[in-house]
C-alpha cells in the first residue's frame, strides 16, 4: 500500500477512534451496548481507566484517563494538520519529541513521587503538545516516505 493512502486511511482512523472517545460515552451505552463494551475493552489494554482520573461527559466517564483523552483528541487533530501544507520534519528530532513530551513527563513524575496531584484538566493540557506533534509527525513522516532516499535526518541531541 502507498504510503500516501497509508496516511489518509490512518489518519481517519484517528478522527474516528478521537470521535468515539466522546460519542461512545454519550449514546453507544444506551444504543449500541456492544460497540460500547469494544470501545471500553480496547481502551483498557492500554489505560488503566481510573474513575477519578477520568473525564466525565453528561455523567458519564470517557473509555480513557483524562491524559490519554488528550493524546488521542490532539494526535487526530495532529494528523490532520499533517495535511495542511507546513513545515518539514524537525532536523533534530529527539530534542523536538523531548521537549513536547516534557510537559506530560513533568506531570507524571509528579504525581508519582507526590510532588504534585494534578486534577484531569493539568493532566489533558500536558498530553496536548505530545499529542499534537505526534499525530503531525506521523503523518507528515508517511508523506514524506516516498522522498525518503534522499532525506537525511540529524538524530543526535
């Protein structure tokens, strides 16, 4: 498969699982209690769903914690601006991906050595650059396989 059509289908995917972080919660429960209990158990491979660590829409709480809402919200609309025309991938990757991941390594950290207790809302905003930069990343690395050959990337800190 082209790389280019890898991209788009992985980028729908993307909307579609952010889309049904918020519609599953809402309607899916009450309409469609198996695609509900997909959502949900897929979910839990991958977050450990804590109640009070969670979002809750209209009472009811999100397949994923508050941070992993963020990343899977803003790394669908990451991807998406990998689309829009902009710029090329960073030359030094591993300080970009350090610094995006820093807001969410710093709120961890915190939490697990009780420095700080972040509420839900700190714990989505330092998902949000990780989640933005990946979804981005991602797609414009797919996009850009194609030149790849002739496209060097300086991976040195």
């Amino acid at each position: 498969m082209p790389t280019g059509r890898l991209a788009a289908g992985l980028t729908c995917a993307a909307v579609l699982w952010g889309l049904a972080m918020l519609i599953v919660p809402l309607e899916a429960g009450r309409r469609f209690p198996s695609i509900s209990a997909l959502v949900y158990g897929a979910s839990a491979i991958v977050c450990h769903q804590r109640p009070e660590r969670s979002i809750h829409l209209d009472g009811a709480r999100l397949p994923v914690c508050a941070r992993c809402t963020a990343l899977y919200l803003f790394g669908a609309l990451g991807a998406v601006l990998g689309w829009v025309r902009g710029p090329r991938v960073p030359r030094h990757l591993p300080a970009v991906l350090a610094a995006v991941s820093l807001p969410m390594a710093l709120s961890v950290m915190g939490e697990w050595t009780g420095v700080a207790a972040g509420s839900n809302f700190l714990r989505a905003a330092s998902a949000v650059p990780l989640g933005l930069f990946t979804g981005w990343l991602f797609v414009r690395m797919l996009r850009a396989e194609g030149a790849a050959a002739h496209m060097r990337y300086d991976f040195s800190l």
